[in-house]
C-alpha cells in the first residue's frame, strides 16, 4: 500500500515539483527517523502489525506514536488509516486531517493541504533562528560575563536568556524571517501592524486581564479584572498547593463592532447615531471620539484575522461569574504594551474626578499669550420719552 500512495501522489501532486518518499514499516523506526531528519508531512496508518496481526492492545499505537512525534518534531500529519474513530478527535484540518483507506481520492487533496500550507519550512525557519540566537547569546554575552554568573543557580541564568530571546524576536524576529511565507515581511514589520497588539491564541491556560472573548450569543467583551485576581496554577503543574483563582466574578467591557457582517450598520451607539443622522456634522465628532486615543469612554482595537474592527467602550461594563466566562470562546490577550495601555485607561476613566471648567483667559491676557476677546454687550432695551424722542442707554 506504500507503494501504491507514492504512485499516487506522485502523479496527483505533480504540480508541486519533486517529492521524495521515505517509508517505514516500524513505527519504533519511523520515531527513530523522524527525530533525526527534517520531513514536510507524514502519512501514518494507526494500527501496529509489525509484530503480527493487528489486536486490541495495538489499536492505538498510531495515535501514541503521533503524540510522541509531535513532541520532537512538529509536522502536518495525514492519518491513513482503517480505523478512523481511532483519531478523528485529532482533527484540524488543513494540518491534521484523517482518511479511510478506502477513501483512496481523498488522500492527495489532504497531502496537499498539508504541503502548500508552508507549515514544516516555517517551522524549521523559525527553530533555526532560535538556536541562532541562542548560540551567539552564549557567545557574545554570557561569555564575556561568565565569572560575573559562574556563582548564580543556572535556574537563575535561565530566564534572562528567554526574556532576553523575547525581546529580540519580538524586534527583530520578523526581519530575520524575511519572506519565509509569501510576501515582503520585512516591509510588513516597518509600518505599525495590528498583529502586534494580539497574542493569538492566549499563551495562558487560564483566564487572564486584556483577554478578549466571545460571549455564546456572539457578543465580544474585555476582560478588566486585574491578572493577579485571575492567576491559577496549571492542573499538571507539581505544586504543593496549587493556587487558584481568587476573583468570583470577572469584569467585562463591551467590544461593539465597528461593522456588522453587511459592514452596513455597527454596534457601537455613537458610530450607530452617525449613521443614523446620514452622517451629518451634529453626529460626526461623537462617532470620531471612539478613535481618539486620548478619549476617556473608548478605545479602538484593530481587526486582525479572526478580530473585527472593535471599540471598547467603558462605560458598557459589566461582572459575570467567573466559571461562566471560563466557558467563553477566549479569541486573544493583548499583548504589552496594549494591554496596560488599555487597563490604564479604563483606570483612568472610572477614576477620574470631573470638575466644572475654569476658564484663565483673563490671566492669559494679562501676560500677554492670548488677545483679548471682544466683550459681547447685551442688548438694552428702548424706551420712548414722553416727547416721542428714542432715548438709549
């Protein structure tokens, strides 16, 4: 059957240049392969028979060595396999996809899903730039200042290298991997881009500050509760005494969308009443409000893949039970600084102390920086003298 794939696909997938096949009959070989060799996609049947016919306790063994590979060498995966329900929980096409083997015109379409998603040079792209990093780190910097760290715990030299290894791939990382994928990135990274103000999907397990979410009636919301009040230990972690969520309820504020799906109407009340009013001028200046950044009710967010086009709007806030937003789709967390900025200015908002305006013109005249304005005189009103003569005062 090996055989006959790579006929196949070798005839089907001709558009794509020249593919080298490698089969192994052994998936203890296959792992071993795998871990030493750079592949682009792997077919793998689930079922073991290497040591027989197939039985009960080999079922699964396609689906472990899966899980094992995926943690030396992530690669798209086409199950290829007469026992599907085995692995269709493993799903994510295009990257993992499960075929019968009697779906034989289905297994070209998957492979070349997997191979023109760019995926596996991607991903070796980008490991080879870490360990590039890595490698001239060690040399240029801990080096030179290694009698400076040779008494400090390598627990404690650990993470300055990571911070370290973040912040540069955040600054640099992009023109490093200069049109790894089609396009200019380079060029990208030069101008301000709404991918840097996400983190997609959230790199916590848990809920956390400046994540956005989808409510179940599709409504997006901000979460403001501070991350302290949020913070749990992961379920696998080995601590003692695993911390837990101290907030009971999680504080949210309304992401209108800018555009609706018919990009006709929108959710946010002031872009709403503009509209509304056919776009006259008594309505524009409270629609241009939710794009100010210096505005105390909201602040635009980007649209980026998945995200519309949102503003937030502070006074739009509500609490829910923490475990119900937990059941919420969590889209992204805003990544710093926008996720402080965001937090600040809803402190800011909620906080502020407003006051009557007091006006210094009088003050500014006397010092000269502004002109004196033309006093406004009321208008008196005319009385006639006996005589009939119009006397003013």
């Amino acid at each position: 059957m090996a055989e006959q794939l790579q006929e196949l696909l070798t005839d089907e997938l001709e558009d794509l240049g020249v593919i080298h096949f490698e089969a192994e009959q052994d998936f203890a070989a296959a792992e071993e392969r795998l871990s030493h060799s750079d592949f682009d996609l792997v077919i793998l049947d689930v079922r073991d028979a290497s040591d027989g016919s197939p039985s009960a306790d080999i079922e699964g063994r396609g689906r472990e060595l899966y899980e094992r590979i995926a943690r030396i060498r992530w690669v798209p995966v086409v199950f290829f396999t007469g026992v599907p329900e085995q692995v269709r929980a493993l799903e994510e096409p295009p990257l993992i996809r499960v075929v019968t083997k009697n779906a034989l015109d289905d297994i070209a379409p998957a492979v070349r899903d997997g191979l023109v998603s760019g995926v596996s040079a991607l991903t070796r792209r980008i490991s080879g730039l870490v360990e590039d990093y890595v490698r001239n780190f060690m040399r240029d910097v801990v080096a030179p200042h290694w009698n400076e760290m040779a008494g400090a715990d390598q627990n404690e030299i650990v993470p300055v290298i990571v911070n370290r290894l973040a912040a540069w791939l955040r600054e640099n990382g992009l023109h490093k991997l200069d049109q790894t994928v089609e396009g200019d990135l380079a060029a990208v990274a030069a101008r301000p881009s709404a991918a840097r103000v996400y983190l997609m999907p959230p790199v916590t397990h848990h809920l956390t500050a400046a994540d956005l979410v989808v409510d179940p009636d599709g409504g997006w919301w901000l979460v403001l509760t501070p991350a302290c009040d949020l913070y749990e230990d992961h379920p696998d972690s080995n601590v003692a005494k695993p911390r837990t969520a101290k907030a009971h309820y999680v504080r949210l504020a309304r992401a209108d969308r800018v555009f609706t799906e018919d990009e006709k109407r929108s959710e946010s009340p002031a872009i709403s009443a503009w509209h509304a009013s056919s776009k006259g001028s008594k309505d524009k200046a409270q629609a241009q409000r939710a794009f100010r950044v210096d505005d105390n009710r909201y602040r635009a967010l980007p649209r980026y893949l998945d995200i519309p086009h949102l503003v937030i709007d502070f006074e739009n806030v509500k609490s829910e039970e923490l475990d119900e937003v937990r059941a919420w789709k969590r889209v992204a967390t805003l990544d710093s600084p926008f996720a402080e900025a965001m937090l600040i200015a809803y402190s800011r908002s909620v906080g502020r102390i407003g006051t009557p305006d007091v006006s210094f013109d009088d003050v500014q005249v006397q010092l000269e920086l502004m002109k004196a304005k033309p006093a406004s005189v009321p208008a008196q009103v005319s009385t006639s003298a006996p005589r009939g003569e119009v006397v003013r005062d």
